[in-house]
C-alpha cells in the first residue's frame, strides 16, 4: 500500500503539474474557439513550440506511465479514487500560479473529495 501511496503522489503531482503547464500556455497562446481554421492550425504550429506546452505534455506521460504501474498492481476501486488528490494540487497551483480565483466553497468541496479518497485508501488496506 505504501509503494501505491507513494507512486500515486508522484503521479498525480505531474499530472498536475503537467495541467497546470498546459493551461498556461494554451492562455498564453490565446482563445481558439474564436477562430477560424487558418488561426487555429497557426496556434496548433506555435504549440509544438511552446515549452511550457511541451513541458506540461511530457509531464502528462509521466503520469500516464505511471498510472499504469499502479494499475498493474492495485485494484481499480482504490488506484482511482487516489487520483482525486490531484483537486488540492490543482486549487493550489490554479490560484498560486494561473491567478484563478479559488472560493471557500470550492476548497471545501476540495477537502471533502480529499476525506472521502482517505476512506477509500483505508478500505483497501485491508
């Protein structure tokens, strides 16, 4: 259990990070659902290019191979609830590094999601 706690954190943080990294650069790279499909192929270029999109995208196949470790040992019904971990990291990152706004009813509902991944995990350690 031990060994899935820690492999599911170090999953879940690139998976994270990686998002993070991926809406940074995609806000960077501006809105394309105003634009046509010129704008949106030139974007689609510009994306191959942009480190932080290549960053989030590398740190995303991190968490994939990862996740298939975990599922190579772990039952589904514990691994998967465990990737809701990622809703702290991604309130804290949204706010300390998008500058999103993170209400108190969305950390609450963080913190619930959070208690109820404790009780899974406690499950399936016996």
């Amino acid at each position: 259990m031990l060994k899935t706690l820690i492999i599911m954190i170090l999953a879940v943080s690139a998976g994270t990070v990686g998002d993070i990294l991926l809406a940074k650069g995609m806000k960077e790279l501006g809105d394309i659902s105003a634009m046509n499909l010129r704008g949106i192929m030139n974007v689609a270029l510009q994306a191959l290019t942009t480190p932080k999109l290549i960053i989030g995208t590398a740190m995303l196949a991190i968490f994939f191979f990862l996740w298939l470790a975990v599922l190579s040992w772990e039952d589904l019904s514990v691994a998967l609830p465990m990737q809701a971990l990622n809703y702290v990291l991604v309130a804290f990152l949204s706010q300390w590094f998008l500058g999103e706004t993170v209400t108190p009813m969305r950390w609450t509902g963080t913190i619930l999601v959070c208690v109820g991944v404790m009780l899974i995990t406690k499950s399936g350690a016996h």
